[in-house]
C-alpha cells in the first residue's frame, strides 16, 4: 500500500468548507478513484495552531501504478472542479512511502 497526504495551507481566516470537504468531496473521490485501485481516504484538521495547514487528507493506495492511474484518470478534473468548491487554497500532494 502507498499512502499520499494532501495537505492544504492557511490559517483561521482561510475559507475553507469543511462540511462539504467531509460529506460530498471524499466520497467523490472515493466514487472516482475506487475502480483505479483506491483503498481508504479521509481528512483532519489540526488541532492548535497546525502548523499553517489547515487541512490533511490521507488517500491509501493499493500501490504506487494504481495512484497514478487514478490521479491520470478523466475523472480526476472533476474531484480538482470540486476541490475549487471547498477553498481557494491550492492542495499539495507528497507521498509517504511504506517502510
């Protein structure tokens, strides 16, 4: 399994709707990516002063070619339409490899 955290910057003034991120974004991306390999993904928010995110999802894979399937999919424009939805902030992706 490959995990990639996509984390999203700020502070308390950045808008950002949580409601939507939790309740129609990740089941879109779920709906989206399932067929491509996905295995789980969900999201937080840190606690405290977090560190200027204000965001984190975590998105697990079955390995690396099933999340560059998913992430070179067709339906991977619609999940980054949706983001735009969510906040302005401009996601950022890393990948944490298994040990």
């Amino acid at each position: 399994m490959i995990t990639m955290l996509v984390t999203y910057a700020g502070d308390e003034r950045t808008p950002f709707d949580r409601d939507h991120w939790i309740d129609v974004h990740f089941p879109l991306v779920r709906e989206s990516w399932g067929p491509y390999g996905l295995v789980s993904a969900a999201g937080f928010f840190p606690q405290g002063d977090g560190a200027g995110l204000i965001a984190v999802g975590v998105v697990h894979f079955r390995d690396e070619a099933a999340m560059e399937a998913a992430l070179q999919a067709p339906e991977t424009a619609r999940i980054m339409a949706d983001v735009a939805i969510v906040t302005a902030v401009q996601p950022q992706r890393s990948v944490v490899q298994p040990l």
